[in-house]
C-alpha cells in the first residue's frame, strides 16, 4: 500500500486512528482490493448510455421534472411547484440546484476512489436534516451556488477529464430531475463513467423507479431501523425505517451486487452505509439481518465507525458522546454474524486492528 493510500486510510477512519499508537499494523492489514474482471466488467458500458442508445433517455429526463410540477421527489411530498420558483422543504426551486463543491474525493469506500479519486460533487440543501448532520453548513444552511444543469454537466465532464472513476452525487435526493438532465447533456459531450447516486436513503420510490437505467452505483445511507429513533434525529421522519428500505430494495433490483474491474474500482452495483451510533440507536443489528434476509449475503456493506458530535447532537444525550470500541467491535461482529460477506475491507481493518488491541 502507498503511503498516499495510507493516508486516506487514516482520514477515512478518523483522526483517533492517527493516536492509538496502531497506525503501523493498521497499515499491514489493509491492501487495494484487486480481482479479475467479471464477463460482466469486461462488457461494462454507463447504464446512461444504454439507456441513451435506446432512445429512452430523452423521456426519462422530462418524466423527471414534471415531478417538479407538484413535487414528490421524496417521502415529504410538499406538492409545491418548484418550476415556478416554489420552495418545499428542501428550500430548492427547480430550475438550478445549489452546488457547494467539486472535486476528487479519497475519503470514499475503496472500489469508488481509484488512483485519481471519486469525482464528488456536494450538493446543497437536503430533505432530511439529521441533528447530527457531519456536512450541516452544506446540508442545513444551504451554503454554496446556483448552478444550471448545464454548469452541473461541465462539472462532471472536468471530474472524468481530470481522472476521476466515477461521478458521486452526494445528496442528490431533492435535485434528481436536474443531475438526469446534466448526466445527459455530459454524456452528449462523452461522459463514460460511472454515475454514483450518494444519497441518505429517505428517496421516494417513485423517483428512484425513474432512476432505472440511469444510475450506475447506489450508494444509500441506512440510519436507522426504529421509527421514533429517526423521528427523533432526522427532522421528525418517522416512516424513515420503511422508506429506506423499499427505496434500497428497488435500487438492488435494478443494479444488483457490486462489479468491480480488475483493479477493484467499481463499475455497477449496491454499497449501503451503516453509521454506528452511540447507545445502540441506529439498530445496526437489525439492519445486517435484514440485509441478509431482503437483499443478498453478498451485498456491499460498510459499518461505519467515524460518528462524531456534530451539529445539534451534543443537545441529545444518548449521541452527545463518540462511540467506544466496543461499541464498534460488537456492530462489527453482528455483520459477520448475519453473514455478510462483502464488508468494507477499511472498516474491517479498523474492526481487526482494535479486536487485536483487545
């Protein structure tokens, strides 16, 4: 492993990684995940493209906004007409999106970020507001620029250019009918990578139906599994659980398990990220047993180990603390226990080096 890779290992799994004093067997543990192309890899080709050399793209792009009309992008359905300037919960008309930052991104899962990085683009705003939201100047204050869906094509067009394996579309839930439209104008100016649609998994079923043959990678957060916990922590979103979970279902029937090329990075297929929390309130596991049970033992997962106070958390007891050790170790366990077999080979390393410690 080089030492840039290191590096990111390091500011992937957080700064206390930096002072446990285990860097260096850290470092042993961990290698770049290499495997030989499947058939499917070595055909690979962008779904967008697909679906553009089928003559369906052009509808797909105005099926999408005219859910603006009367939006029901997400579960909170506000019905107001953002193509007229009308502003819902999410406090985005439709006709720009707001854009915080683009650029290659080396914190991400192994398979998204390559040599050159996942190619990030942060949108702004979100249409759920965690209160221990880790990007909340982004997320919550709407920092950054309007932008056309033409300036969102040119961003993508620089990501590919500048190497980036993919186009990672982070919170991308309330602005989904203007990425469908950029990610066809790029694609009219020769995007071929990957589209990574990044998301919190509070995604209305019907937008992510839409989504079929257009994204190539999901990668949805599953927060929680218990309805008072998400209406406690996530902006009142009580049907948040059953959300999630219909929206992932669809997204794996459509992409299926993770195919990687040669060199590990991903081409197509379902990650789901799991936050470990404090106090056991994320429901981590019920979450790995029914991933097991609904989706497959060989659905990419990563349990994730960097929750930290942000935000309003400090405000709520049970998550006014990072987690412990153990805390992980055991979130960790239950993974293995429901008998996922593709767990993210970073949060394994960190799992492996702290049950050595202990």
């Amino acid at each position: 492993m080089t030492r840039r890779e290191f590096l990111r290992l390091l500011l992937y799994g957080g700064g206390a990684l930096a002072l446990s004093g285990c860097a260096r067997r850290l470092e042993r543990i961990v290698k770049e995940p290499t495997s030989a192309p499947t058939k499917s890899a070595r055909n690979w080709k962008p779904a967008y493209v697909i679906l553009e050399e089928q003559g369906k793209f052009k509808e797909k792009v105005e099926q999408a906004y005219s859910i603006f009309e009367r939006c029901r992008l997400c579960p909170r359905r506000c019905g107001v007409n953002r193509l007229a300037g009308k502003k819902g919960y999410c406090r985005v008309p439709g006709k720009t999106a707001v854009v915080y930052s683009y650029h290659p991104h080396f914190g991400e899962e192994l398979p998204l970020v390559g040599q050159f990085g996942s190619g990030t683009i942060f949108f702004s705003h979100c249409n759920l507001r965690c209160v221990f939201c880790q990007n909340w100047p982004i997320a919550h204050e709407g920092l950054g620029k309007e932008v056309t869906d033409e300036e969102i094509a040119e961003m993508m067009l620089h990501l590919q250019h500048i190497g980036c394996r993919n186009i990672n579309l982070v919170t991308p839930t309330h602005v989904m009918p203007n990425i469908v439209r950029a990610t066809r104008i790029a694609m009219q100016e020769g995007l071929r990578i990957p589209l990574v649609y990044n998301t919190s998994g509070y995604d209305g079923l019907e937008a992510v139906k839409l989504l079929d043959g257009v994204v190539d990678i999901y990668l949805p957060d599953m927060k929680f599994m218990d309805g008072e916990q998400s209406y406690r922590y996530t902006g009142g979103a009580r049907d948040y659980p059953e959300v999630a979970k219909k929206a992932i279902k669809e997204m794996y029937r459509q992409v299926g398990n993770l195919i990687t090329d040669g060199n590990g990075n991903a081409l197509r297929g379902l990650m789901i990220r799991h936050l470990v929390m404090p106090n056991r309130i994320a429901g981590t596991k019920e979450f790995v047993q029914w991933v097991a049970k609904e989706l497959s033992t060989d659905t990419y997962v990563n349990v994730m180990a960097q929750y930290r106070v942000e935000h309003r958390a400090f405000e709520y007891p049970l998550i006014a603390r990072a987690i412990t050790v153990e805390e992980f170790l055991e979130a960790f366990r239950w993974a293995e226990e429901a008998g996922l077999r593709n767990l993210d080979e970073r949060s394994r390393a960190i799992y492996s080096m702290y049950r050595v410690r202990s």
